[in-house]
C-alpha cells in the first residue's frame, strides 16, 4: 500500500502505542496493517490510540472511527474529515513505488516493461503471491535448468492460479485449516505449486527430502516416519518415483491418511468454494532441523516470522530487482526454500534453478548458470565452494565470465577459510570479485538469515591464539599456527545477539561462550515438544543492561567489533584437561589425506569415567585398497599437531558409516551413538533385506496403533455417553434453578463426569483464591475443557466471562445466562468498551470474575496475545487479580477433534497480582505480570511472538 501524504506522524502514535503494549517485539506501524491482527491492538488499545490521535491533533474523530477504522489509513481518513488544526502537523511528499524493471536474461526478451512494486505491506506469504501474480502476472518468476537446458519457467500468475487449483484439490480431499501436509518432491514446479497450494487452503507445508540412496532406504524412512509422527501429517505428497516408499512410511505412520501425487490433486472440477483465510500469526510451515546434534526438531515459522526475515535480510544484502539468483540448493532446506526461493519472489528477482544432483555430478553447471543469466546472487555452503575450487577442471572454464556475481553467501555449514581464499584465486582471473566472497550466519530457530557482513566487504578472517581459544578467549596472534576464524556479519536489523556464558550471564567481546539470538524472524518454538522449546529460550541482560528473552542458538563464538565468529557447536565441543577443542578443523585435514572420502570424517567425544574427562574419537570412511595402518599413523599425527592432544581411537570404516543430515552435516551425535552400542557397520544392509525390514517393523506399528486405537475409541465412546446421560439433566436443573442452585448443580455434574471419566484435575495454590471479595481471575485458554474444569475445580462461584458470539447459539445462550455468565463483543470496538465498563463495575460489586484473555485457542500449544479487558476491570476497581494455568486439557481434548482422550489436568492458583496504579500503563503493567507467570506456569511457549 502506498503512502498517503502526511501520515506518517499519525504512524509513528500507533507505533509508539504497539511499543508500549509489546516491548521490545513491536512491528512498525504501515498504512495497511491491520489494528488488530497485525499490531495486537484490541478494542480497548484502540480507544487509548484514538484519545492519543486527538490530542496530538487537537481534532475530534467521528464516533464511527472506534468501531470502523481497520487501519491507521482508516485512522487518517478518518481525521481527513474531522476538524483538525492548521498547525498540528504537515505534510510530507509520499514516496513512489519503486521504479526497477526485472533485468533480462541473456538470450530472452525482458518479461516486462512495468516497474516492479515489492509487497511491502503483505503479512502473508499468500498476500504476497497474490498481490505480485495481480500487479506482474506475466513477469517471469523462476527458469528451471535441467542439465544446464532451460526445462520450464513459471509466472507470478501461473504460480497462484495453479496452487489456488492445488489448494482445492486439497480441500476437496479433506484438508482441514492447520492441518500439516508433508511435501517429498524435488526442487521443481511441483515443489512450488503445492507449497503455496498447502498454503492457500490453511495447511501447514513440512518439507522432507526424498531418499537418496537405495543403499540407506532404511535410515532415510525410519527418520522421515518421526518427523510425519512429530508434525502430525495428514497428507503426504510425492512425485509419481517416491511412491512406493510413501506407502511404506504410510503404512508405518498411522495418522498418515493420504499419500497423493500432484497430478492427482489436480484432477476433477474444483469446487467453488471459499478459500480459508490466512493471518501473518498462522504457521507458514514446519522447518525440521537437520538433527546434526540429535533428532530433528520441528521449527514453527508463522507467516510473520518468514517476512521479517526476508525484509531484514533483503535490506542488509540490498537486494533489488534487477538481480538474479541463481541456486542449486534444495527447497526442504531452509537457506534453498527461504534464502533463494522466497526471498528471490519478494523482490522481484529472477531465480534460474538447478537440481542439486546436477551440480553435484557437474559443479561448473552452477558458475556457467551464472555465466549464462548474468547472476548476481547466490548462496551455498562452504563444501559447494570448495567443490568449486578443487574438482572443476581448467578446460571446462574456458570463456567463463563471473563479473556479474557480487553476492556469494556461504554459509549453513562451518565456514573454512582456506576454501576462501582457495576459490577467490582460482576464480579471480574469470572475473570474480573477492569482495564477493561473504560468509553469513543463520538457523532455522531464526527464520534463515541471523548475520550478514555489509556487501561487497569480502571475508574478514581473525587470527587468534589457539591455546587462549581453548581457555575461551579469542586473543588475536600472529604466529603462524594461528587459529583463522572468519567473521559472519552483524545481526540483520531488528535482530540482536549476545554472547553469554554457562550462566547466563553476557560476555565482553573476544570471549568465546553461547551465541543467544533474538528479533522478529524467532521462532516462537519447537512444535508439539514443549521440553525443547523450554531449552530453547532464557532470560538474560543485553550490553546495555536490558532484561530481554533470548534464544539459545546452540552454537559457540565470540564478538569483535559487534561482528559474529564462530567457533562450533556446542554438543561438538570436546573436553579435555579443562581444554574445550572442535573438531572442524581436524576432519578437514584428514578429510585431505590419500585414501579417505572427503567430507565424510567425525570426529568427537564420548565419556571417560576413569579419566573424568573425553576419549577423543575419530570415524573415518575410507577407500578400498587404502594402507589401513599408514592412515591411521598420519591421523595421529594430524590429531597432535591440531588438537594438541592424541586420538583416543581411530575407526577406519566402509562408504555410509559416517551419517549426515539432509544438508550434508555430520551427524556426530548419531554416530557416537552407533560407536558406543558397536553397531556403525549395521548401517549398509541390501536395500532389498532393508525394505523387508522396513515393511515388518510397519506391519507391527500397524498392529500397535490398532490396539491403541481400539483403546482409545472405547474411552473416547465411555466419555461421550456420560456426557449425552448427564447433559440433558443439568441443563433442565440449571434453567429452573437459576444461578446458585444452578451454580452448585453444574459443579457436581462436573466433578462427577470427570471423576467417572477417569480422575478430575489436580489442583495447587488454592489458599491463594479468596473465598469472598472481589477479584478477577484469569486463565490460559488450550480446549473446550478448560470451562469444565474449572467449574469442577474452584470452591467459590465465579462469574464467567464468554464471547458474545454464543448469544447465537439458544442452548448456550439460555444455560450460560441461568448461571449469571456475562457477555463480551470481541469484534465491535465500540461495544467492548462498554463490556470493559460493565464488568469493571460488576468486579466493583463484589463479584469474581474468570477470563480467558485469550479470546480463543488452537491445537498447536502457545500463549496467544492477552486482550486488556480482564486488567481494566481489576484496575478500575482496584481487585486482586489471581492468574490461573491449566495444563494437560489441551492434549485430553485437542483443537479440531471431539474425540476425548486419558490425559492429566492440573491446575494451579498463583499467588495475587495488584494494581500498580489507576490508569493506561497500571493495565499494561498487569497484564504483561499475569502473562509471565502463565507462561512459567503452563511451560507453553509465547505465541505472542509470532503475532
């Protein structure tokens, strides 16, 4: 949306007042953004919003504003009409859309004569297909490359009409609003279409990777079976190829409904029905992590979240239109979905696309692609460069011209500086600038994208001492077996790092310790792993002495100059004599050695209770005909002069001992695991003996699920029918009884349907709930249960607090109004004002109040942003306001299934909060107390952050 004259002051109120409501996570206020869903401002911080307009203006808005005004251009229209001083504020001159035109490629017409105009004010990855395929439907998107020939190219316009085609094929087969859809296809249109498909018809995309090697069939299937487990997939899409293996994952993962083909979808009329809409706090997708230190984890990325990092990461690269991309990475990895496919989209750059197999088989295909198209910006990791570098021969570089490339990201894997400085030389006299050359940093746990030097800089390389960096200071040397650290940037804007200790405590500059992280593109955690989420995030002090909530990014390295040098991991860390040692730098070098397969060396720790200290351990593949014992004296050797310590043991092993994630980083945590149990030979049956495995361990997870399933439809059909013999009971008791008999009848028909049920909730804290008085209550809001429970639970009679959107309903309406329940408008701005002032007086009576602040709930476990009308209530009548977590409901009745299932309820009353004053900030204040305790207390991560 463009910029109206003069707005912006008016911009700055909104976010001034966003700022205050949510510190230190606040979006920046545009034209277009949504009061509500995009800057959380409820109808409460609205009315606060519209009294701050009118005073900065001296005007006086129509009535109409509070209730009609969706946008602060609505706000601006608005006070356009009101009566507004001459001498208020001025006008400033509106920028213009961008005025850049895709560059053409070489050998093909330009797409188009018309500007391209970002989406600046999209909040949707949706939003943002949609407004590109309306403004440049016929611009030319992405080219694909097979074996260096153009294979197919793909409009804006192609790409949302035939994933909008997909979308309901989709739907038409049972997709569901939040269901996950994992997506096994190669990085092709099919891949394009269907994660936007999934997208337009409310799924939530989880990338796999298809299986590579028939000779790891088993591996690959048995990992993929957990992620669909983890994300709870529905759908599983595959290319006509990876059939036969979905059906063998299907057959092992019993929520696994439909294993489907493109084509398939796409086959019969659509129905014309309505697409779901999508708001930037929905789930973009599941990023699963590559599980180089343990099992992958699923990384929840909202819509928000995805878009913050692309604008911060554009803006630090400048990237404009008139690049192109060119990448070969794959698209179920973040830096190839993220990094080359959807940031290429959002600024208009051209993306020429190859297959990772072909530049595997022939590394120069991806440098004559760029040759070719004149590209501009790539990414890779470090191996890709080093491919580049060692294995092209000269012959094949005849005539190559690498003058256009200016942004060479290098990253998702340890960054080597040799192979810097080994690729900028060899390619130097065929026009590559060094200063291209740009390590950068990142995480899924981040979006993608966590630090980038400024462009064009090059590569800074520290040198440091390496027995004060295994003591943990980066102490600059320069003695010639310095340590050489390359730098990978500052954080992107609106992000922050620091680097703090085991502590938590922050670390000067040049101290080696734990590299925390936060902004806009962090995740709001690990989906359906609430112990993990709890590890990831902390609380601790910035530089300046601020209370923030970082996240662990689980890597090491120190700061220089407020730049990022990484030193490793730290589950790779190796501890010996007090000495911290990586292992980086020592599998390069044997990596280099006569016989053994590059790339494919670990080396790590395992426990040495004798010692109370690491056996230091060393998994090498190595090639037939290979002298075993000279290769083991030259690793010694190597492991003396770089680690400064001898090798406990040396396991020189066969091709596909050594185990490597999906990017092609080691797995050290798995191969340590196969090294203690002896088993790192068992990883190379026949593929045909490991799809007979395959298919009994399916046949018996067939059989348990069965059982399970049995088991769980009995309870789930026990639960029901006491429901259907009590309800009818209880309402005809509640109606005629009115409010206290009322209240003391629904009480018992509770407790008793969820003692028969199976046991009703544990409840602590409830010293802290007075029996009489006024005060409000406010609790986490995970399941329809959450009502029941509490009614069974607490000892006096609350007055609960239910959305107005239930009037509708006759059965609810006329059983919640026999028990006094009061009614709240969550969607007329002007009717909650007046709910607030009616509860306010009713907590000024006498009365408890219970809220859900909420409003709502959904399956996947987080706090959603906190409406203020419970914290106005207790501050205008100046009550004690109690929070009260409820765990476990949320699992024993999930979001978008009526099938009850055996799971523990607990409650717990915490201890009072009070008003800290009478006005604005006091419920602010309030509200921000009563949200960190329900954070604490319930374990569930901050939805807030995605919103």
């Amino acid at each position: 949306m463009k910029t109206e004259p003069g707005i912006e002051e008016l911009l700055r109120i909104v976010t001034g007042l966003v700022g205050e409501i949510r510190p230190g996570r606040a979006p920046v206020a545009k034209a277009g953004s949504h009061l509500e869903r995009d800057l959380g401002l409820d109808s409460l911080a609205r009315a606060e919003l519209l009294l701050r307009i009118e005073r900065n203006y001296a005007a006086r808005l129509p009535e109409s504003t509070l209730a009609e005004a969706e946008t602060p251009a609505d706000l601006w229209r608005a006070l356009q009409s009101a009566a507004v001083s001459a001498d208020t504020h001025r006008r400033t001159a509106g920028s213009g859309p961008i005025d850049a035109a895709v560059a053409p490629l070489a050998g093909e017409p330009p797409d188009s004569e018309t500007p391209f105009v970002a989406p600046q004010d999209a909040s949707t990855l949706v939003e943002m297909l949609l407004r590109l395929a309306e403004h440049h439907p016929e611009r030319n998107h992405v080219r694909f490359l097979q074996a260096e020939q153009l294979a197919e190219t793909l409009s804006y316009g192609q790409l949302a009409h035939q994933a909008e085609t997909l979308a309901r094929g989709l739907m038409r087969q049972g997709l569901k609003p939040g269901m996950s859809v994992a997506v096994m296809l190669p990085g092709g249109p099919d891949f394009f279409r269907a994660f936007f498909g999934i997208l337009m018809a409310g799924g939530v995309p989880a990338p796999l990777y298809p299986p590579a090697r028939a000779t790891q069939i088993e591996e690959h299937l048995i990992r993929q079976a957990g992620i669909l487990e983890s994300c709870q997939a529905v759908f599983l899409l595959v290319s006509p190829e990876v059939r036969l293996p979905g059906r063998l994952l299907q057959a092992r993962v019993a929520g696994l409904a439909h294993v489907v083909t493109i084509a398939e979808l796409v086959q019969g009329e659509p129905r014309a029905r309505d697409l779901p809409p999508v708001c930037a706090a929905d789930t973009a997708f599941l990023q699963y992590t590559s599980g180089s230190t343990g099992d992958p984890k699923g990384v929840v990325l909202s819509h928000a979240n995805l878009l913050a990092n692309i604008r911060a990461w554009s803006a630090a690269t400048a990237l404009r239109s008139e690049d192109v991309c060119v990448s070969w990475l794959p698209l179920y990895h973040d830096m190839g979905l993220i990094g080359a496919w959807l940031g290429s989209l959002y600024n208009g750059m051209p993306l020429v696309l190859m297959s990772p197999l072909d530049f595997l088989a022939r590394p120069q295909r991806w440098l004559w692609a760029i040759h070719n198209y004149r590209g501009s910006i790539t990414a890779a990791p470090n191996f890709a460069y080093e491919l580049c570098a060692r294995r092209i021969p000269d012959e094949e570089l005849v005539g190559l011209d690498l003058s256009s490339w200016r942004l060479a990201a290098n990253g998702a894997e340890p960054v080597n500086p040799d192979t810097l400085s080994r690729f900028c030389e060899r390619f130097a006299p065929f026009g590559f600038n060094p200063a291209a050359m740009t390590p950068v940093y990142g995480l899924a746990e981040c979006t993608v994208g966590l630090a980038v030097p400024p462009p064009g800089r090059g590569a800074r390389i520290d040198r440091v001492g390496r027995e004060r960096l295994q003591q943990g200071i980066a102490a600059p040397s320069t003695l010639a077996d310095a340590q050489a650290v390359p730098g990978c940037g500052m954080p992107l804007p609106g992000h922050r790092i620091r680097i703090a200790d085991d502590g938590g405590e922050p670390l000067p500059e040049r101290h080696v310790g734990h590299l925390e992280f936060g902004g806009p593109s962090a995740t709001s955690g690990y989906f359906r792993n609430p112990e993990a989420t709890r590890d990831l995030f902390r609380n601790g002090d910035d530089a300046d002495g601020v209370r923030r909530t970082w996240l662990d990014s689980g890597d090491l390295a120190y700061l220089a100059d407020g730049e990022v040098f990484l030193t490793g991991r730290v589950k790779d860390t190796m501890i010996r004599a007090g000495r911290n040692l990586y292992p980086y730098e020592l599998e390069a070098a044997i990596g280099a050695l006569p016989g053994v397969r590059r790339g494919c060396v670990a080396v790590f720790g395992v426990a040495d209770a004798r010692g109370g200290s690491e056996r230091l351990v060393a998994v090498v593949e190595t090639r037939a005909g290979a002298d075993a014992e000279e290769q083991r004296r030259a690793i010694d050797v190597l492991g003396m002069q770089i680690l400064g310590e001898p090798l406990d043991d040396v396991v020189l092993a066969p091709p596909h001992t050594v185990l490597k994630t999906s990017s092609g980083k080691i797995r050290r945590a798995a191969i340590r695991a196969h090294y203690l149990a002896g088993t790192l030979a068992a990883a190379s049956h026949a593929p045909a003996w490991q799809v007979v495995r395959l298919l009994a361990g399916a046949v018996a997870a067939r059989l348990r699920g069965g059982l399970r399933s049995a088991s769980a439809n009995c309870y789930a059909a026990w639960a029901w029918g006491l429901f259907a013999v009590l309800t009818p009971w209880v309402w005809i008791g509640v109606v005629i009884g009115r409010k206290r008999v009322g209240w003391h009848l629904a009480r018992g028909a509770a407790r008793l349907l969820l003692r028969l049920a199976g046991g009703g909730p544990r409840v602590s804290g409830m010293a802290n709930l007075p029996l009489h008085g006024p005060c409000v209550l406010v609790a986490n809001h995970a399941s329809y249960l959450d009502s029941v429970v509490l009614l069974a639970a607490l000892p006096r009679l609350p007055v609960f607090v239910a959305k107005g959107e239930l009037l509708g309903n006759f059965f609810a309406r006329t059983f919640l109004a026999a028990l006094d329940t009061e009614f709240v408008e969550r969607f007329d701005a002007r009717q909650g004002v007046a709910d607030a002032r009616r509860l306010a007086a009713r907590v000024s009576a006498g009365d408890c109040l219970m809220f859900f602040p909420e409003g709502t709930f959904f399956r996947p476990p987080g706090l959603l942003p906190f409406r203020l009308g419970a914290f106005q209530a207790a501050v205008e009548a100046q009550a004690a306001l109690l929070p009260v977590a409820i765990t476990g409901t949320r699992k024993a009745l999930p979001d978008g299934t009526w099938r009850p299932r055996r799971h523990p309820i607990a409650i717990i009353i915490d201890t009072p909060l009070r008003p800290s004053g009478t006005d604005w900030d006091a419920s602010l204040a309030l509200r921000d107390a009563a949200r960190a305790r329900l954070l604490q207390l319930t374990g569930e991560p901050d939805a807030e952050e995605d919103a």
